[in-house]
C-alpha cells in the first residue's frame, strides 16, 4: 500500500513506534522555533535542564506578540530571549522582522523536514511539504535538548482540491469552507493532507493560509506536497537547494476524504464567534462596520497585501472606519515599499501598523464597545480583539479592502473593478539582517518579570477535590488564559494565575486558593473541545500552579490535553454525558489511590456531595500516566 505525505516525514525521522492509527511515536524534531510570549518560559525550562547548547538542526526564537511596549516588561523579556538565544545557539530574529510564521516560511521552511514550535499556528510550513506541529513550550524546551518528540498516529483525511478559483476569490475562503466542513470540534488526531489539480494554480502563500487556519480546525498538521510551486518559492528566497519533491503515493489510501471544487467557491465569512461559523458574504446584507484590519500570519504574504493594495489603489476608505494594515514580514513590508503598494495603503486612508501579531490577539486595535470588526486573521473568538463585546468577521484581504471602501461587509466582486493581477516576483528581497546568529558569547540578561520554571509535586495517593469551576463546551485556551495584556507576564506564572478565566468566572483564582488552604485540590469540569486555540501552555501550566490535580470534560484537544499530561494534570473524560449533568460547582469529588486510578483506562471518581460513582475514562497513553505520577515531563527528565 502506496504511503502518504505524512507518513514518508514520519518513517524518515521515527526513533520507535508503528505508523498506526492511534499509536504512539516517537520522531526526530529537525527544527523548532518559539516567539516571544512562550518563548521565555520555554527557554527557562531549557535552561533547568542543564545543557551547554541546542541539539536541533535550527531553532528561532522570533520577536512578534509583544511589541506594545508599554512599560519595561516586553523589553525585559525581548533581551532575555536575545542573550539566551546567543547562549545556546539559537537564530534570534528581532521585533519588527516579522511574525514567527511569515518569517519561517520564508527564510527556514524545508521540504521533507520536522518542525515544531511553541504557537499553534507553526502548522503554517506545512505549506512546503514539512511536517510542522504546534506544541507547548516544554516539548520545544526538549526537543531542543535533543528529546524525541511523542506524537499519536493520526488518521489521515485526504482533501481534494479540484479546478481553480474564480477571481475575487481566494486561499482564505478555501480555509474558511475546510473549516465548514470540518468544523472546530472532533477532529483531535487527524491530519489534512492537501492533493488535487488545484494545487497547479495555489502558489505557496496561499496554501500557507490554507494550513495555517488548518490549526482552527484542531486537527494534527496540515500538509501539501512539495512540487514545481515549492520550488519556485524556494528559489524566489535564495533556497534552491533547500527544495525537494515530496508528494503521496498514487495507490495510498486515506481514512477520510473531501472534495472541495475550487471554482464553485464564493467569498466566504467566520462571523462571530467561532472560525467555523462560515457563510457567504453575499448572504450578509447591510452589515455596518467599525473597524477593518488586515495582516496575521494568516494573511499578511506580498500577495496578501499587494491584492488588497491594488483594490485600494486611488480610492479612500469610509471616514468612520478605523482601518489598520500589518505586512507580515519585513521582507513583505520593505517590498511594498519598493513598489509603491505602502502609499496605496496610507493614501486610502490606512494607519500601517507594524510587522506584528498586533491586533490579532489583542495586542493593540481593540475597537470600541460593540463594534463589528471584520479582520483576515484566523480567530474570532469572543473578547479575543481586546474589547469583550466585539463581534469579529474573518474574511479574505481583498473583501476586507472592499469592506473598508463600502463600509459594510462587501463581496469584492460587487466592486466592478477587475480582479487585480499580482504576480509573485521571482525573486523576492533578501535582507536577513535582523536574524541575530548565535555568537555563544553573551550573558543572559535576567530582570523581576523573568521568573523561574515552575516544579510540580508527585501526584498526591488520594485527591479529595472540589470543583471550582464548571465551563460548557468549546472553551478555548485565550477564554483560560487571554491574550492581550497579560501576555506581558507569560515568564512569570505567578503573575499569570492572577488572569485564569479573568472573563470566564473571575472567581476561580481566588476559589483555588481556598480550596489549597483548606487541603483540597481544585477541578475544573469543562464540556466538549476543552482548550481548543492557542497553544498557550499557560492554560496548563498555572492550574498546575494553582492546585489542580485532574480535569473532568467531555473532550479535550490534542495541545491542550499534552500540556496538561506535561505538567502532571490528569485529563478525565466523561463517558457518560449525564455525569456531565450532574456536577455543580463546589461538589466534592474524590479519587482514592492515585497510583492506581492513573494508571487505569477507566478510572472511578466519588461525587461525595451527590453520593454518586463516575466512570471516566483516562485518554493517557502508558508512558504518559508514569509522567503524571511524577508531577510532570520536567520531574520526569530529571529523574
Ligand atoms: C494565538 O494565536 O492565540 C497565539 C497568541 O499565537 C498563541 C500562542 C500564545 O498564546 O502565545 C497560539 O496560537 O498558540
Ligand atoms: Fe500571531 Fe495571530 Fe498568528 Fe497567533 S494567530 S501567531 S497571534 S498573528
């Protein structure tokens, strides 16, 4: 049997396991990269695990998610990350390069390579035919260590691309109809392998913008074959050599497979507050807008910005519309520059915000109370653009430009203007000077705001617990931990607690705290997806913090759920949704010999309040319940 993209990466860099569905793996990591808010905690947990340098091929540590500057801490933690970087040999790329994926993409993306980084979004490269995880920042810590990577063989969902899109429309309405189909839920260990005659017409950019919401979707990776587009890429950023053909065999067979027929597509819309809320903008009549931005690492490429540029080009934009533009790279910023395109933009009427994260994670750009965003970037979650009542619409660049001209939500085929043509140059400018290289000569620059890692105890024999929040379904990491202004202190946990469901139940830290103080262990009890989003280790690593011993939900996803098993919390899953019912906040629940129930695949809890026995079931695999017993992936390694 023929084998696909994902499995020729796999058996190249496998150290033990079986390619089969469901069982663990363990692989070589080639490359890993973090950026700026998990990036600091990822290099103090390598900094406690005693090494002189990185074992990885390459790793970056990119400046983009704390660029405000307000204050000192986000320069703090900029000039830790810079010196610790030069220590142990890590590429340091500065603030104003550009967004971690943009950037990797096009200096450090190879086909055929293992990459994982601390952000979720490191899916991005998949564009290229690599395999590209996003993970917690303690597995980046060890794979830098030289530590194999663990990974649950996915079931591998092939999606066809067939034809070509119509103008006006584009890769970011082909994201958003995988993300209606697939929805953001139930799809924790699959992987979307990308094949079809539209691959011919879907030049790199593009797929990126593809696999990069790919991540929206929960799913493992996403994956495109490395083909004449790749190469063309690769040789447009000075990387020939760095080109090699990968693409599936003709007789694999799939798990799962989609057809999506790209010129049936129309100009899609997420409206709020979940990325696979998608309907078509036509459909949406007379919708005012407040605020229209453009740029992520989901849409920020020189194709990106240069479509929505030229739709822009001698027009002005609405007067009550507050409009922002974010290249996505300083590659991409500077080109825009050389032709023009950054005066198409600023004479419309934009303000041209920095190469950044900026608005799509609330750093900068929240918009008034109640006002209707419409953004290109991935994610729409409530409150997530800094303003808690927002309603955010994600759309492509070329119908936020149209949005911006009109004022409402436009289908840019509505402009009668034609379908501007913006071919890739063949080679794209190359100026890598703010790539720091390691020079292993500097000292490290620490100050108050860089913490230490934080150490767990062993998992207690009996957990009396209390139940100190109870959440419904598809609560994501930035509604357990959010973005914006408590980034700043993502190396320090003990200021991070203070912000655990800070919009959710503004109660619960305060709650643990009462709940240790009286010997008890806090539970958090969620619904379906818990922790879907962001990588943000955080989201695990200060309930750990903060007393918790093991979580109830009805499902977990793939990061979250490693992040929890890496800082020794004991993710449960209830098999019968009435237990779900049942539970109410304060309920006291008991589990008697931890070192047994861990290691069970069904483990029986007390409701002590309610008198009532639980079955839940324990999704750890064997090697990962011993981890738990220890109090985590760091008391493991150490021991
Ligand atoms: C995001 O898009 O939510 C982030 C901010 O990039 C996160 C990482 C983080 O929380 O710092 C992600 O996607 O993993
Ligand atoms: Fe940055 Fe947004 Fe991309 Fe996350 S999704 S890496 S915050 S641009």
């Amino acid at each position: 049997m023929g084998k696909s993209i994902f499995e020729k990466i796999v058996s190249a860099h496998k150290i033990s396991g079986e390619c089969k569905v469901g069982q663990e793996l363990a692989i070589k990591i080639d490359q890993t990269l973090t950026q700026d808010s998990l990036g600091a905690m990822a290099y103090l947990q390598f900094e406690a695990m005693n090494k002189d340098r990185i074992e990885t091929e390459l790793s970056v540590s990119y400046t983009d998610h704390l660029m405000l500057q307000l204050g000192q801490g986000n320069g703090d933690v900029h000039r830790y990350l810079e010196t610790v970087a030069d220590k142990f040999g890590v590429v340091y790329s500065k603030a104003g390069n550009g967004i971690c994926h943009q950037v990797h993409l096009e200096r450090f993306s190879k086909p055929g390579k293992t990459l994982i980084g601390s952000d979720s979004h490191t899916v991005t490269c998949g564009a290229v035919g690599m395999l590209a995880l996003g993970v917690g920042g303690l597995d980046v810590a060890l794979a830098m260590a030289g530590v194999p990577f663990y990974i649950k063989y996915p079931k591998i969902m092939r999606i066809v691309l067939e034809g070509r899109m119509k103008p006006w429309v584009t890769a970011k309405d082909v994201a958003l109809e995988v993300l209606k189909n697939v929805t953001t839920k139930g799809n924790v260990g699959t992987v979307l392998e990308y094949c079809g005659n539209g691959l011919e017409f879907l030049t790199i950019p593009e797929r990126a913008t593809i696999t990069n919401m790919g991540a929206e979707t929960g799913v493992t990776t996403s994956i495109f074959p490395s083909d004449e587009m790749t190469k063309k890429f690769l040789e447009s950023q000075g990387r020939l050599e760095d080109w090699v053909a990968i693409s599936s065999d003709d007789d694999t067979v799939y798990d799962i497979e989609l057809v999506i027929n790209l010129d049936e597509l129309e100009p899609n819309v997420a409206v709020p507050h979940s990325p696979d809320l998608v309907l078509k903008v036509k459909d949406i009549k007379d919708l005012k807008v407040n605020q229209v931005l453009i740029g992520s690492c989901t849409n920020s490429s020189y194709l990106d910005m240069m479509r929505a540029a030229a739709v822009l080009k001698g027009k002005k934009i609405k007067p009550d519309i507050s409009f922002g533009v974010s290249a996505g790279s300083r590659q991409v910023m500077s080109m825009l520059a050389d032709s023009g395109a950054l005066s198409w933009f600023i004479d419309s009427g934009a303000r041209v915000l920095e190469s950044g994260c900026g608005f799509c994670v609330g750093q900068g750009q929240a918009p008034e109370m109640g006002a209707v965003s419409v953004r290109t970037n991935n994610r729409n979650y409530k409150g997530r653009s800094g303003t808690q009542d927002d309603q955010v619409y994600l759309v492509s660049p070329e119908t936020a430009a149209a949005t911006a001209i009109m004022g409402v939500l436009t289908d840019p085929r509505t402009l009668q203007m034609e379908y501007p043509k913006i071919d890739i140059p063949e080679k794209m400018k190359l100026d890598d000077s703010m790539l720091i290289f390691p020079t292993y000569t500097k000292n490290i620059f620490r100050s108050p705001i860089i913490g230490e890692p934080p150490v767990n105890t062993l998992m207690p024999k009996k957990i009396t617990g209390q139940v100190a929040i109870k959440l419904g379904d598809m609560i994501n990491t930035d509604d357990i931990i959010p973005g914006g202004s408590a980034m700043t202190y993502r190396a320090n946990i003990k200021k991070s607690c203070e912000f655990i469901f800070q919009f959710v139940d503004s109660r619960f830290p305060k709650k643990c705290e009462d709940i240790v103080e009286q010997g008890k262990y806090p539970i958090i009890v969620a619904g379906e997806s818990y922790g879907q989003g962001s990588s943000r280790e955080h989201a695990a690593l200060c309930p750990m913090v903060m007393g918790v011993k093991y979580i109830l939900a009805k499902s977990i996803e793939r990061i979250h759920q490693t992040n929890l098993i890496n800082f020794g919390i004991l993710p449960l899953l209830f098999q019968n949704p009435e237990d779900y019912g049942d539970i109410e906040y304060d309920d006291i629940i008991v589990m008697k010999d931890s070192e047994v129930s861990v290691r069970m695949d069904v483990v029986q809890i007390e409701n002590i309040t309610k008198n009532k026995i639980y079955n839940v079931k324990n999704s750890a695999t064997e090697r990962q319940r011993e981890i738990i017993l220890l109090g985590g992936l760091l008391n493991s390694i150490n021991k």
